[in-house]
C-alpha cells in the first residue's frame, strides 16, 4: 500500500469536483483514468469513503485551493 498515493487521489477527490464525481461512480475507473496504480485493497477502501461528506468538506475551501478547469461549483457535473 503506498500511503503517498493513497493522499494524493485524496487531496484530489476534495481539490478537484470532476475527479470526486468520477470516483464516486468507480473509484477504480477514476484512478486508473488519472494515472494512480492503487492496490486493491486501496480502491476498496477509497470507495467506502462518504463522498456526501467529502463533497461537503469539499465546498468550504476557498476556490483558490481547487483545480483549474474543475467545473463552477454552482453547475452541475455532467
């Protein structure tokens, strides 16, 4: 298990609205997509995670702390 990875896809599903929706429908799926080798155990783990409340965590960081090119927070992620 490589806990630097583990905190990356993390600080990613807050910091980054378009890979939180990704990961919310296949954790494995968004990983994979982006480059991030996780173990599975790692994926397991990571999609037990309560993205309602990582969303809302999410929302209260000043903008200035999110991806560019992550969608406007006020549209909704296709």
């Amino acid at each position: 298990m490589s806990q630097e990875v583990v905190e990356r896809v993390i600080g990613r599903l807050i910091t980054d609205e378009r890979f939180r929706h990704l990961a919310n429908h296949s954790m494995e799926e968004a990983s994979l997509l982006e480059g991030y080798l996780l173990t599975p155990t790692e994926v397991q783990l990571l999609s037990g995670l309560a993205f309602p409340s990582v969303t809302k965590f999410a929302k209260q960081l000043n903008p200035g702390l999110c991806r560019v090119g992550s969608p406007d927070k006020t549209k909704n992620v296709p």
